[in-house]
C-alpha cells in the first residue's frame, strides 16, 4: 500500500478497509475459502512509516517500492500517493505483473489514464479505481429509487458538492495543500471531475457533453508549515452535463463556500412522478401525491415549510463504509474471480471528462465526449 501515510491512505483505505477486513476475518468465497488481506505500508518516510505500522499492532513497512515489486508474497499493488506520482508507480507494477488497485484520479492526462489501461491488459494484470461515491448509503439509496422507477421519467439532477476549506492563516487548511498547486497535481477539477464521471455514467446515463466554467476563488492560502503560497489552480467549477439518457445534470464543486444544505454532496434529482435529494448517508423523497402546491407571493412569510414534505428513505438494510466495499469487492476479483467493472478504463474516462471540462472553460464552449 503506498501513499499509506495521506489522509487517504491511512484513514480510507488502511484503517476502515483493509484492517476492518482483516477484524471481521477477510473474504469468503463461493467454496468457503477465506481470504485475508496482509498489507504492507510503503512510502518514503521511514519513521512516519514506522509510526504508522506501530499504531497498528506491528503492520510490515518498507521504503524500498522497487524490492516488494519483486517479492512473490505481495500480489497487489495498492496506490494513494499524490496523483503526480501515480502514473510512474503502476506502471512499474503492471510491468511488475501485479496486480493495481488506485485512487483517483488514476493519471493527470487521459493519455496516461488509458495507456495504463491498455498496459495492464496486455500484462494479463487485473486492475481496478477506487470510485467510493458509488456505495455512499445515499447514493445507494438513489440507486433503489431509480431501479425501482420511483421518478417516472428523470429530468435533471442537480449535484451540489463542497465546503468552506480554511486557507491555513489563522486555522489550519482541512486539505493538502498541493490541491492549490497546478505543478504538484492539484485543482478542484482533476479532482472532482473524476467522481462526478462515474456517478453520472452509473446512474443518469453515460455523459455525453460538457460545459464547465472554472474560477480560482482564493488566490492566496498558507501551507502545512505556514508559509503562504499562491494558489495557481481552480478551487470552483460550475458545470452543465448531458447524458444519453437526455438527462441534464448541473454540478457546483467548491472548496470556497459556506454548507447550508442538507450534506457536504447532496444530488437534487427531479423526475415525472418524484423527487429525491440524496446526500452521504441519507436520502429524502417526495411524490407527486405529496408535492405541495406553492404560489407565489413575497408579500408574506412562505405559508409552506418545504423542507416537512420530504420522506427519509429508511435504513433497511445495513450500510458499510464505501471504500471498504469496494476493497471487498476487488479482493473477491483478485481472489474468487468475481466480475469488477470500475477498472483503469473506468478510471481513465474520469480523468477525460475533467480534461474535456478544462478545455471547455478555457474555450468558454460546449464540448461533446467521445465514447471510449
Ligand atoms: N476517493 C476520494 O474520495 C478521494 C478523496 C481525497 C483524495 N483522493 C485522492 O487520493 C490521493 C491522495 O490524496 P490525499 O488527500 O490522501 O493526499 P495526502 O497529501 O494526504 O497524501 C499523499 C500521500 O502520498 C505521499 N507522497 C506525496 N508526495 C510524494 C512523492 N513525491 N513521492 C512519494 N510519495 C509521495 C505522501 O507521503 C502521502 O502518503 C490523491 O490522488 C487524491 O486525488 C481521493
């Protein structure tokens, strides 16, 4: 597991996937095989390493990528360094005949992202992108209503994504700071784009164009040792998408505005027959039967109180953390040879539409995807 020592690293994928798999006694198969994950930490800190491993009960740790790349024990290879630094390392794994399993985003350039792809297919190497959204208990809960055609007909969605980040001068920045720094891999819409791809493809349809206008709000923020640097990067992005289901999605990304909304993400989705607002764990409806009939009229205080039409869809069944299932659900590929559909190519397109999205507000036009 390299990069294991980021926000990421330890808190997602060490300490709530991988040894929450271990405490629950890994991963049964289909035959009753049980398998269990056997990390070991990479990274180039070797105390912070050493710190790391220690917390954790004596976890293996190594500085040395290039010698576990030949070990024979160590089948996969897990990354969640700083995007900059992804490309060249699975790429060394692939040639290593490793298995890959990456953040996102999986590269800074689709051509990277896709050529990856192409690499570990012709390795023979099984691959796969973190895309966590995807088990949220929220955007679970959506998926229900959508296979279960609670909306009629879907008309748009409405993705509201963000919070107010610190700049670290008088409080200390909730995110890295090279997320402020082109050079170092940084910007909102690298960053973002990535989820918004495969939460618009999986749900509302595959993106079919894109047209984003970006802005760098803050211009100035203080680093992790308090020194202040200049932000180079979008930190916001205002963004249309179409679907070939004819869906219109609208999605605000910032990391410069104040939440009065139910969630850090909520998705507004409008349909013929109802309505849902989905966020990280909950999700709220309204049916047709149930929607209120609102006039007009700034004369008075709103007779309706909107928020009390909306049902909370219950928690029937018991929700996991999303990176969690989505390690579990590799660790069957690798293992059991389970299907697993959100690999390098997944990725890759992520990473396309953030591009595409890049260009579109350099250019101030509407731009078609290519289906890949
Ligand atoms: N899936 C998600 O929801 C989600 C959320 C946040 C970040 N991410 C992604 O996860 C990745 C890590 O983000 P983070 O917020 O944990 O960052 P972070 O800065 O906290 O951690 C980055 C890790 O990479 C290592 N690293 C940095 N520069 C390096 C270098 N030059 N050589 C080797 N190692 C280096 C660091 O030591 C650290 O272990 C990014 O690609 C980011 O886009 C994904």
């Amino acid at each position: 597991m390299n990069g294991v020592t980021g926000r990421m690293g330890t808190n997602q994928h060490l300490v709530r996937s991988i040894l929450a798999i271990r405490a629950h006694g890994g991963i049964t198969g289909p035959d009753g095989t049980t398998v269990i994950p056997e990390p070991v930490l990479v990274g180039r800190n070797e105390s912070k390493l050493a710190r790391l491993a220690e917390s954790h009960g004596g976890l293996a740790y190594s500085t040395d990528l290039a010698s576990l790349l030949k070990d024979d024990r160590y089948t996969i290879y897990f990354d969640a360094q700083t995007t900059l630094r992804r490309f060249e390392d699975v790429t060394k794994a692939i040639a290593a005949g490793k298995h890959v399993y990456c953040e996102k985003p999986v590269a800074t350039t689709s051509k990277d992202g896709f050529d990856l792809h192409k690499r570990a297919v012709a390795k023979g190497v099984k691959h796969g992108v973190v895309q966590d959204k995807l088990w949220l208990p929220g955007l679970l809960k959506l998926k229900y209503l959508i296979d279960t055609n609670f909306f009629g007909e879907i008309l748009s969605v409405r993705g509201d994504f963000g919070y107010w980040v610190f700049t670290g001068e008088r409080q200390p920045c909730q995110r890295p700071s090279w997320n402020y720094r082109k050079k170092e891999g940084g910007g909102l819409i690298l960053d973002m784009f990535c989820h918004w791809r495969y939460v618009i493809d999986n749900l509302f349809g595959n993106v079919t164009s894109v047209f984003a206008h970006g802005a760098t709000h803050i211009k100035q923020r203080w680093d992790e040792e308090g020194k202040p640097y200049t932000c180079d990067t979008d930190d916001a992005a205002y963004a249309l998408f179409t679907t070939d289901r004819g869906i219109t999605c609208q999605f605000n990304s910032s990391w410069c505005t104040r939440v009065r909304r139910d969630d850090l993400l909520t998705l507004h989705v409008d349909g013929t027959q109802g309505s849902a607002v989905a966020g990280l764990r909950q999700c709220w409806v309204q049916s047709d039967a149930t929607t209120p009939r609102p006039v007009w009229n700034p004369d008075i205080d709103s007779p309706i109180d909107f928020r009390a039409g909306w049902q909370t869809v219950p928690n029937n069944i018991a929700y996991d953390n999303a990176f969690k299932t989505q390690w579990e659900l590799f660790l069957r590929h690798i293992a059991f040879n389970e299907p697993f559909r959100w690999d390098l190519r997944e990725g890759a397109k992520g990473v396309q539409l953030a591009e595409l999205g890049l260009q579109s507000w350099k250019e101030r036009k509407w731009i078609d995807v290519p289906s890949v």
